[in-house]
C-alpha cells in the first residue's frame, strides 16, 4: 500500500480521479474494456466531481458496486443506488453493464447468490473505496468476516457506523438506519487489481491510525489494505493526523 497526503480533500479527490481513470484507460488499452467497483459516501464527491469530467469511454466499462441497505428502495436519499445514479450515472455517457445491488430484494439469498454469479469470473480492474470511521471498508464493520471468500455477503450494520450515516444526514434518526446491508465482501476487494482509497477529514484520523498500524484482525478490517501491492491511500491533512505521533 501507498500513501499520499494532499494538501486539502479538493486535491485529494483530483489525485483519486486521476488514478482511478489511469487504471481505466490501461485496461481498456490492454483489453478493449474495464471492470470498476465503485463506492459512495461524502468522501467521495469530489473524486466523482473529476471522474465523470473524463474523456473515458464509458461504453466499454461494466460496473459493479461496493454495498446497499437492506430495504432501501432506490429513491431514499441514502441508497446507495441513488447516489450513485446522481453523483456518476446521470453524469456519464451510458457504461457498458451497470450491476446494482438490489438490496429491497424479497429474496436476499437469492440476490447475493445472483450478484456471486455474474462477479466471480471477472477480472476487476479498479476498485474506488474509503474507510468508515470504525474502520470498516465497504460494509464491513467490526467485527467483519474476515476470511470468506464468497464475493457479495450479507452484514449487520454496527451501531458507530449507523450513527456515522445519521451525523452525516443521510438518515434523520438511528432508529431509522437499517441494521444490515449487502456488501462486498474484504477477500473480494483484495482481489481487484487496483484499489484507489480516498479518506479525508480529521473524523477518519483514527481509521487512518487503525489502517496504518493495528495488526489485522476482524475488530480491524481496514488494516487488510496494507498488504495490498497497488493499493493508493489519499488522504488529507486532517485525516493524517495520527499516522505518525500518538493516537491517543
């Protein structure tokens, strides 16, 4: 894993776009198309800002995603589908296969086992992600699995994740936040061939802490980045405030 502290989350987010369509254009160059997970979240809008500002075909590019709320239909404001479809889809010239995550599915089993079916034999070429402020990645929170190696799972949604999602207003109450999600899986995010990760602000500092320097563990899903080769941490200078002096 590498680490690069930008300046501000402005410059972060044009470092990951950068990266991301770098990694995009190689694999369209090498093999006429791309494979891309992409994530969501606060963190990630000015990165998506530059992104769809690319010259990227975006028809030879099939796109997976990271995670979705169990029960959410797509309008709700923290679908994980909706942003995606405001923040990207409805920025960028039609992509050549969208796979979204149909977390109001009656048959959950039946949903994960198809979204297993159509990512198992693909080769991912980008993965965009961040970091929770539990440390978790995607929706993988404390204590996450692990080991699996099935693509997609179903989780349960710790409590400091789903108060992060109402502080940062995507849910007017706790009450409210759906105790599970389906979300990709830690064993398959390792998998993809590049993983661009952007965390700024200083709320992410102690996740940042935890990437950089606890010992991997299912209390500690983030630290599972460091022995990722082409692996890019951004971060800010808010959110780098701890890697080097006392985390206390």
């Amino acid at each position: 894993m590498r680490v690069t502290i930008c300046e501000n989350k402005q410059d972060l987010g044009l470092q990951a776009a950068k990266l991301g369509i770098e990694a995009i254009q190689s694999a369209i160059e090498k093999k006429g198309k791309a494979v891309v997970v992409l994530s969501s979240g606060i963190s990630q809008f000015v990165m998506y800002e530059h992104l769809v500002e690319s010259s990227i075909p975006w028809e030879k590019v099939e796109i997976f995603h990271l995670d979705e709320y169990v029960g959410l239909t797509t309008d709700h404001k923290a679908s994980i589908r909706g942003y995606l479809q405001i923040h990207f889809f409805n920025k960028v010239q039609k992509v050549e296969t969208f796979h979204p995550i149909q977390g109001d599915s009656e048959d959950l089993k039946a949903e994960v086992q198809r979204l297993n079916s159509l990512i198992e034999n693909k080769s991912i070429d980008l993965l965009l992600l961040a970091i929770g402020e539990n440390g978790h990645i995607a929706f993988n929170d404390p204590p996450a699995d692990i080991r699996t190696h099935q693509p997609y799972i179903i989780v349960d949604l710790e409590n400091r994740n789903r108060k992060q999602q109402v502080r940062e207003g995507w849910f007017t109450s706790l009450e409210e936040v759906p105790t599970q999600a389906i979300s990709m899986s830690l064993q398959q995010i390792l998998k993809a061939k590049t993983i661009v990760c952007a965390v700024p602000d200083q709320r992410k500092a102690r996740s940042v802490a935890m990437c950089m320097y606890d010992q991997v563990s299912v209390f500690a899903p983030c630290a599972m980045l460091r022995y990722k080769e082409d692996c890019t941490l951004l971060l800010d200078r808010p959110s780098s405030m701890l890697i080097m002096g006392d985390r206390r």
